[in-house]
C-alpha cells in the first residue's frame, strides 16, 4: 500500500482569504490561538494581508461571527477559536455543544470551511497544552479551502449554440 503523503509538506495558502474569529473569554488561550494560527497560515503562504481577526465575546457567540463571516463572501475559509473551561456546573458542556453545532450548520449552509478550534478544557494547564491545536486549524483550513478549489474548478465556459458541432443558431437559419 502507497504511503499516505503528509499534508503539512504539500500546503500551499497562496491567494486565499483567511477570516480568525477569535473568542474573547480566556484571552491569554486563545489570544495565543490567534497567534499559533496566524504563524502557521503565514508559513504556508497565506499573505499577511490575507487574514482578518474578527472578535466575539466567547464560544458560544463564534457561530453568529462565522456566519456573517460567510455571508460577506470575502473568505476562503473561516477558522473559529474559543476556549471552554469546566466550572462547578454543566455550563461548559452547553457552550461547547452549541459552539460545536453552530459551527458545523455554518460549514454546511455556507459551503466554506469554518474550521472548530474551541480547546473545551477541564482546566487552565489542560488549555495551555492546547494552544498548538490552533496550527493544526490554520492547516485544516487551507488544505479544506484548496480541496474545495479544485473540486469546484474555474466556472465553466458559456458556449454559444453556433459554436457546437453541428448546430446552427436561429439567426444563421434564417440568412
């Protein structure tokens, strides 16, 4: 069986569009998020110029963000980062679901690839040992954008009836 080539090798950002929507809560999670996922789409070619951050207040607000992200039609692809800690209630399992649900239905509506970064934590050691997750995110986020470009390929070209083989228009017809 052929080996499988690692993707990190063959990505390239070049000419895409990159929307950050960045959670606010826990700024020092996921303002490093930021950061990580920002290096890691330079490092692949995405221009500086490129990539817009965009901000909500929390996770469970990064849905509404990414879909006027989408609908604005000016990215590639939309990558949301939060950060969810367990606390003394089940308030965190409610706001990774909905974060996690929001996002997907966002993907699926839109047709773009709105890549969950949102760490959901037990603690704040378990949330730093995260961070890097954010470059795995600007990778899935290219590697989605640049599959999709393929798939969907340059809009095909409108073919006139006269220039078909064997057909004539209307207007040779009647000359």
């Amino acid at each position: 069986m052929p080996e499988i080539a690692d993707p990190k090798e063959r990505l390239d950002g070049s000419g895409l569009r990159i929307a950050l929507a960045v959670a606010r809560y826990h700024p020092q999670i996921t303002g490093a998020m930021q950061e990580k996922a920002r290096r890691s789409l330079v490092a692949h070619g995405v221009a500086e110029e490129d990539i817009e951050i965009w901000h909500a207040p929390g996770s469970f607000e990064l849905p509404i963000l990414a879909q006027a992200l989408a609908a604005s039609r000016r990215y590639d692809a939309i990558i949301c980062l939060g950060c969810v800690m367990k606390g003394e209630t089940r308030h965190d399992v409610l706001v990774g679901d909905a974060a996690a649900q929001g996002i997907q239905r966002v993907a699926l509506e839109s047709g773009l690839p709105v890549i969950f970064g949102v760490i959901c934590a037990s603690n704040r050691l378990q949330a730093q040992a995260r961070i890097p997750r954010a470059s795995e995110c600007a990778l899935a986020a290219i590697d989605l954008a640049s599959t999709l470009r393929r798939i969907r390929g340059p809009a095909p070209r409108q073919v006139r009836v006269s220039e078909r083989p064997g057909c004539v228009s209307a207007e040779e017809r009647s000359n």
